[in-house]
C-alpha cells in the first residue's frame, strides 16, 4: 500500500506535544500490494513491546488513541476513531508484524517494513524515486515504508513527530498513525457518516 496524498488545497492542523502540523498537497498514487521486510539489524537492543487484550502490541494501540485524542483537539468536526486507525494498521502491516517483525516498546518495528518497489508492473503504479531512498532504500522508484504504509512522497507533507522525540519517523508508529489520522482528517469530512468515512480511506489507500 501506498498512501495517497490529500485532495489540493486541503489543509488540517495536527498537534503533537511539541509540534504542529500543517498539512498540504501533492499528487500521487498506487494500488495495494504486499509490503515485504528488509533485513532485520544485527542487534536488536530494545524490548519488544507488550501485547494487549485485543491481540495488537500495546504501543500500536496507545499510538491509535494518542492520534485520535489528538485530532480530536486539532480537528473536531472530522471525529476520528481510533478504531479506524486500528483497521487500516491491522490491514497494511498487521499493527507493525508484517512477515514476522516485531513492534519495538519505543514505536518503531524491527525490521523495518518495506513495500515493493512502485515500477509499474503488475498492480502497482509507476512512481519514480523521491526521496533518494532516504526512506525506503531504493533510489530508482518509491516504495511504502512503515506500519501505515506511507510512500516517501506523502510522508514528507504529512509526516509528524507523534511522540515527542525529535524525529519524524514512518517506521514508528507512535509517529505513523498520527500521520495517517492527519491525513484522514485533511479536508471537511465528519468520519462518522459511513460513506464520508469509506471515501476517506479510499483515499488513504486507492485500492481496487
């Protein structure tokens, strides 16, 4: 998967504890397609982060509600559920585990979750390099990384730092699901009518 960016001239403000975020538009997309997982580091050197009740790690699931919390602040007509950020993580990475990785307890999976390249075949779109494999490591054509998918693209207009760290990472998903609840929420939709919510996460991921 590979997230679509906001209609032009859509604007929403997200704030984290040290941030706001103004998010603009470009252009891009892509059809779903699996993501795979690069090499796992050497060492991994912090712990795995617990399970909950629900089955999803226990970081994913306060990283869901910190990001509708927050939207729900920043952007209150657009009633953000963290249960839809939920889905679409369970859908595109089941919550960071994708073929095997784990969610570390500070947010970010190790290994990191990388798609495939977007060269045209098959399903997928054809979307150049550009972020010169910054993100995803290729510096020919893009490809969705993190938890939520995000392509490089999109993650340089709505990328956020939803922990407080210092970083924008599409890897964490502390950052990744408050970048996705911004993108849900840029532009004037209310998610709770079904049918604003369904064009909102066809959006997200334009998919067949």
């Amino acid at each position: 998967m590979a997230v679509i960016p906001p209609p032009p001239g859509t604007m929403v403000r997200a704030s984290s504890q040290h941030q706001t975020l103004t998010v603009a538009s470009q252009v891009s997309t892509t059809h779903r397609s699996k993501p795979v997982v690069v090499a796992a580091p050497a060492k991994r050197v912090r712990q795995v982060s617990a399970n909950t009740r629900y089955e999803v790690p226990l970081v994913a699931l306060q990283a869901y509600r910190n990001a509708a919390n927050v939207l729900g602040k920043s952007a209150p007509a657009c009633h953000l559920s963290w249960p839809m950020l939920a889905a679409i993580g369970q859908v595109e990475s089941n919550h960071g585990r994708f073929g095997g990785a784990v969610v570390l307890a500070d947010g970010t999976t190790s290994p990191s979750i990388v798609g495939p390249a977007l060269d045209g075949r098959g399903r997928v779109q054809r979307v150049r390099d550009t972020d010169n494999g910054k993100l995803d490591g290729d510096k020919t054509w893009d490809r969705a990384v993190g938890p939520m998918q995000f392509l490089p693209s999109t993650w340089a207009v709505v990328g956020v730092d939803g922990d407080a760290d210092g970083v924008r990472n599409p890897n964490d998903i502390n950052d990744a699901a408050l970048a996705a609840g911004t993108y849900l929420c840029a532009g004037s939709g209310d998610l709770r009518s079904a049918g604003q919510a369904r064009a909102a996460v066809y959006r997200y991921n334009h998919s067949k």
